[in-house]
C-alpha cells in the first residue's frame, strides 16, 4: 500500500500526562506518569505496554472521557475537555445499541447530528459496503458474530466522519484468524478514508503489522519508554526478517517491565 505524500501536521498532543487515582483506603495510585506524545495527521499509531500500565486510562483522557489530573491531551491546540464530535472511538466491547439493526447503528451518529434520514442511511448503506457488510443491513447485533459486530462498530465510527479514531483493543476478543483479517481490513479502510487512529493493543504483532509508529510504555505507572518507527513498507510480511527483529525487540523491552515488576 502507498500513502502518497504525508501530512506532517500534528492533530493531537498530549503534553505532560499525569494520572492519579485514589483507593477507598485512600491509597495513591500513579497510573499515568508525564506522557507526551505528538500524532500526526493521517498517522497510524499503536500503544503498547504491559497490562495495568495505563494504555487505556490515556485513550479515555485522549476522548475527553475523564481529565487528567495534571497536564493536557489538545486536538489542533485546543485542550480536550469533553467528547468531541471529531474524535471517535472503537471499543472491544463493541458498543452498539442492542435494539437496532445494522444499518440504524451505523447511522445513529449521523442522526444524533440532524442528518435527514435519506442521506444518513445512504451514508450507512455506503460504510456497511466498506466493511462488506451489506447484506446485514437489517440484522440485529445479537445476529452477528465477533468479528461481523466489529466490522459494524468500525463502520458505525467511519460514518461519523471523525478526524481521529480512538481504539481500544478493539480485536482482542476475536479468534486469531479473524483478527488478521479485520487487520488488514482495518488497514484497507485506513488507506481510503485516511484518518489518524490511535490504537492500543496488547499485541506486540498486530502493533507491528498496523502501525506507522509504536509507542512502548513502561509498567505503572505508565510512562513512554520508546517510539518504534516502522520503516516497512505495506502489506507487511511477518515472514520479513525486519519483521521479527522488531516484534522480538519491543517483546524484550516489555518483558523486562515485567520482570522489573517482580522485583
């Protein structure tokens, strides 16, 4: 795949991120420690990190779904207080309104926005095709399996017409065959629609397989421990000997915050 030219604008900053949370004994918890990280438009960026390192409390302060105790996530400059209808947001959990078929879920956002409904579901009708998901337009979410709810979310944040898309695990509870192809899938629909996605996994090889640029963090509480530019071009082949190098490295680094845990 070829990007043509990149835009080297920065849309999203996060500057000096700091979490803080307190126990019902009162005890302080340091989940997110000085974060500071610049995405570039049409960038592709994954998280990774060991579990509890902060991954997602970073992707909700970067949706404007709860503040961070000191610092700021800015879009275009602008601190992020609040949900912003420029950035949208793929969970594992798939998030769609149990009582709607397909095609009402994909356009619920655009309606929410006062889209006339012929021009709402011909744009649902339009990223159902994306995500070859057209001939489940009237099915209900309880219909579909894991990876056909996926494509719908994915589909469902498309037709919002985000800027950014913030995603959170959002194949970590598929079989490993349906992951690589709602990967590359992913992938596909990126190169067309050329949004900025932030993405945390727990997957060093999906991070590898997806990402521009990976970002390691450390074990709580979470800090940047590095920033992997992917030098490969796509599609990727994990049988490339860079391929494995890289995968091999960034599971070092995170072993290491692991085992540092430990001790």
């Amino acid at each position: 795949m070829s990007r043509g030219s990149i835009d080297m604008t920065v849309i999203l900053s996060a500057n000096q991120v700091c979490k803080i949370f307190w126990t019902n004994n009162g005890d302080r918890i340091r989940a997110v420690d000085t974060v500071c990280l610049s995405v570039m438009e049409n960038d592709f960026v994954c998280i990774v990190g060991p579990s509890g390192c902060g991954k997602s409390t970073f992707l909700r302060i970067t949706a404007g779904l709860e503040p961070a105790s000191s610092g700021d996530v800015r879009f275009r400059g602008l601190e992020i207080k609040k949900p912003l209808p420029q950035i949208g947001l793929v969970f594992q959990e798939y998030s769609l309104f149990p009582w709607l078929p397909v095609i009402d879920n994909v356009a619920s956002g655009p309606e929410f926005a006062g889209m006339k409904k012929a021009k709402r579901l011909d744009l649902a009708r339009h990223y159902l095709d994306v995500v070859g998901m057209t001939e489940f337009a009237a099915a209900f979410p309880h219909e579909l399996s894991g990876g056909m709810r996926q494509r719908v979310a994915i589909a469902r944040a498309f037709a919002n017409d985000p800027e950014i898309l913030l995603m959170d695990e959002p194949f970590g509870s598929l079989d490993a065959h349906t992951r690589i192809l709602m990967q590359k899938e992913l992938l596909r629909i990126w190169e067309t629609h050329r949004k900025t996605i932030l993405f945390v996994t727990h997957s060093v090889d999906e991070a590898v397989y997806l990402a521009d640029r990976v970002v390691v963090m450390s074990a709580r509480p979470g800090k940047i421990k590095e920033i992997h530019k992917i030098d490969m071009g796509r599609p990727r082949s994990r049988a490339n000997p860079s391929y494995g190098e890289l995968t091999d490295r960034i599971l070092q680094q995170l072993e290491q915050e692991v085992m540092g845990l430990k001790n």
